[in-house]
C-alpha cells in the first residue's frame, strides 16, 4: 500500500508539472501573440503616420522639422533597380513585416534609425520649373562634420555649411584639418565626416574614432556640380585607392545635400534615378504644353505671332530620356550637365520672350 501511494503521489506530481507547463506555455503563446499584435498595429499606425509626414514634407518647400514618434527600428531601402515605373525602394519598420513602398518618392536617408525623433527637410528641384522635391530624413543622433584644408576649400564648405544651417535640427560644424584632433564627443551615435579635399590619412580625434561609427563623404570639387565619394569606416583606414571606388555626380545643391544624407553610393544613385524619371515625365508635359500653345496661338490672328515664341523649347533635342549615370566619366558628367543646362536656359528664354510678347508662359 505504501508503495502504490508513493507512485501515486509521483504521478500526481508528474501530472501537475506537465499541466503546468502546458498552461504556461498557453500564456506564454498567447502573451507573445499579443505583443507581436500589438507591435504590428503600432508599426501600422507609425507606417500611416510616416507617411502623411512624408506627403507634407514633399509637398512644402524649403521645410524642415522635428517630429516626435515611437521609439521603433526604420529602415530605409533603395536600390538602383528601376524602370520607367520606379525603382525598388521602402521603409518598413522594425521586424514586423509592416512596410511601405517609395518607388516614386526621392527620399534621402542614413538608411536605418531607431529614435524618438524624426529630422525632416524638403528642398524642391526646378529647371527652373519644378521638377520634384527631394525629402532628407536624419535624427538628432547623428552629427555633421565639415572639414576643408585652405582658404579655397574653405569658401565652398562655408557654402554648404550655412545651407545645411537652414535646417535648424541639424547638428553641423564646420573645421579646418588642424582642429580635426580636437574635435570632442558630444554623445551622438554616428558621425558623418565630409572632406572638401581627396584625402589620405583621417585624422580624427580617439574620442570619436573609438567610441562612435563613422563614416566619410569626399567632396574634392568645389563648385554646386561636380563628383563626390561616399565611403565607410573600413574603406577609409583599409587604405582605398580612388581609382577602385565608385565616384557620384551632382549636378544642384540638392543632389549634394542629398549625398551627404545618403546611407551609401547605390541608395544615392537610385533616388537620382527616380529624379530623372520624374524630370523625364516633367518634360514630356511642358513640351506638350510647348506644342499646344504655339498651336492654339496660330489659330488666332490675335496671338499668332506667339507661335514662334514656343518653338525654341519644341525643338530643343531630346531626342533620348536623360539618365543618371550609374558608372562616372568625365563625358558623362558633362554631357548631361550640358544637357540640363540648355534645357534650364531654354526654359527661361521661352518665358522671358512669352511675358515681353504678352503670350502664355510656358511655366
């Protein structure tokens, strides 16, 4: 009898621990079901409300802010995998699942943040009708160092520098090569070096280069067009030769900016891409618009002396759709900019001779 009571007081104890692992595996499942519920509706909500920010920050410009949200994980992708319909391009948040795509968008980020705050900034592109605005996405996390050899680099980092100053959330400075050792620590969580000169040797403060990730942008022009090199960390102390890294071309203040808001070379050269779609769509309306009103003004005696006035930007020669090009060479770079430029002065020269003449304008 003893021993039959033993077995059973060692079954009941075996029954009881099995059913209670059970039962706390059951609420185990169901409390991680309902986090996981929850981080999904919130990622929604913050996917909503991103953007509804990022339409009011598109559709103003010359717009900065600081905006507060959830503390949740951003990703920004972009890859320069595109076609006339747009480019790969998202944000998704955390590791929800819950994303939104940007094929369309050009929106300029460090590529992933995990923050409280949100710094937006909205430049627009004209031709100098407007073509698109370009969205630059940071936190307050991140800092902003310019730094130039002479008084030459100087002039155009003090350009750049009273630019990025507009957007009074940014942190910027501005210092020569001799104080690069006495830089301090200010706490931020990543740095983004942006040399005015091809340089071979980073010398940075310990403070910064053993406590914080960083990385570097060359900008060896020292104009508003020009080319410019984005490179990481390890690129910079493995020593890289400039003839094995891929150089990027600007051809506005705001592709520059735009390329010291980028987290690497393809995520910039993929928003230029869906920049030049957007040129392209851009163009085909005014050229139409070009078209209708130099046919409109020749139907009436009163306005056909307009007719003319409409044909400098009809014939202009766009023959191909203008393309960002991926690879640099210097006859690439200038052609295209050849090619925007006449496009800028022809623009103009149409609408200068529209109002003198009392004709539509084209813009």
């Amino acid at each position: 009898m003893k021993k039959r009571g033993v077995v059973e007081v060692q079954f009941n104890w075996i029954f009881i621990f099995i059913v209670g692992t059970i039962i706390l595996m059951f609420f185990i499942f169901v409390g991680k079901s309902y986090l996981e519920s929850s981080n999904v509706k919130l990622a929604s909500k913050v996917r909503t409300d991103l953007d509804s920010i990022m339409k009011g920050a598109t559709s103003s410009t010359k717009s900065a802010s600081k905006l507060e949200i959830p503390r949740l994980k951003l990703s920004f992708t972009c890859y320069a995998e595109c076609s006339d319909d747009g480019c790969s391009s998202d944000f998704s948040i955390g590791d929800t699942g819950v994303n939104k795509e940007t094929k369309h968008e050009t929106i300029f980020s460090i590529g992933e943040m995990k923050t409280d705050f949100l710094i937006t900034w909205t430049l627009d592109w004209s031709m100098p009708f407007k073509v698109t605005n370009f969205l630059y996405l940071t936190n307050p996390s991140v800092r902003y160092i310019l730094v130039y050899q002479d008084d030459t680099e100087k002039v155009f980092a003090e350009k750049v520098y009273h630019l990025m100053l507009d957007n009074d959330f940014l942190t910027v400075d501005l210092v020569s090569e001799q104080e690069m050792q006495d830089i301090e620590n200010w706490g931020h969580k990543f740095v983004r070096f942006v040399f005015f000169y091809p340089f071979d040797v980073v010398d940075v403060s310990e403070d910064i280069t053993n406590e914080i990730d960083f990385d570097v942008v060359i900008l060896p022009d020292k104009f508003f067009t020009g080319k410019a090199i984005l490179r990481g960390y390890d690129d910079v102390y493995g020593g890289f030769q400039y003839d094995d890294v891929p150089v990027l071309s600007y051809y506005t203040k705001e592709m520059l900016i735009g390329i010291i808001f980028s987290k690497d070379a393809e995520f910039y050269q993929c928003n230029m891409i869906k920049s030049f779609n957007s040129l392209n769509r851009i163009l085909d309306l005014y050229s139409a618009r070009a078209y209708y009103l130099a046919e409109m003004s020749a139907q009436n005696p009163n306005t056909a002396h307009c007719a003319s006035v409409y044909a400098q930007f009809i014939d202009l020669s766009l023959s191909n759709k203008l393309e960002y090009p991926l690879e640099f060479t210097d006859e690439a770079f200038f052609s295209l900019k050849n090619k925007l430029g006449l496009i800028s002065e022809t623009a103009k020269s149409v609408n200068k001779k529209a109002i003198v003449n009392s004709c539509p304008r084209l813009y």
